[in-house]
C-alpha cells in the first residue's frame, strides 16, 4: 500500500540534500546514500520516498553513534519497503 503524500514528501525533504551548500548543510556520505548534517540531526531520503532520520549528537566519548547506526541499516531492503 502507498500512501499518497509520501512521495511527495520525500522529494520535499531531498531537495535541501540535493543542494546543501545553498542551505548551509553538510553531506555524508554513508554507503551509497547521502544525508544531510544539521546541527545534531542526520537525515535523507532512500528511494526517494522513505526518509532516514537520526537525532542526537554524533561525537560522543563512545565514539560516532549516528553514522554507526545508519551504516548498519539495509537500505536496499529499506527502498524495497511496501512493493
């Protein structure tokens, strides 16, 4: 089932990652995605539909938690989500 303003949705929130420097963020990237940096929020689109988000600083004295726990996701199986 697709829900209707999702998509949407998705290329509304790709559209700063797409053009970060005009907005003031920074890109990683983690696998073969690419998410935008702000402050202490990571966030980006999978498949132009889903959107990936984390909260929460990144530097922590255990080390980078955000982009460890993004580099554990499946985002292959994430795109795949609802076909």
């Amino acid at each position: 089932m697709r829900l209707p303003g999702i998509p949407a949705f998705a290329a509304l929130c790709a559209t700063p990652i797409a053009s970060e420097g005009a907005v003031g963020m920074k890109t990683d990237p983690i696998g073969r995605q690419k998410f935008a940096v702000q402050d202490s929020r990571t966030m980006g689109p999978i498949a132009n539909r889903i959107l990936v988000q984390v909260d929460g600083p990144d530097e922590t004295t255990e080390g980078p938690r955000q982009k460890a726990a993004l580099a554990t996701m499946d985002f292959a199986g994430v795109a795949n989500f609802g076909n």
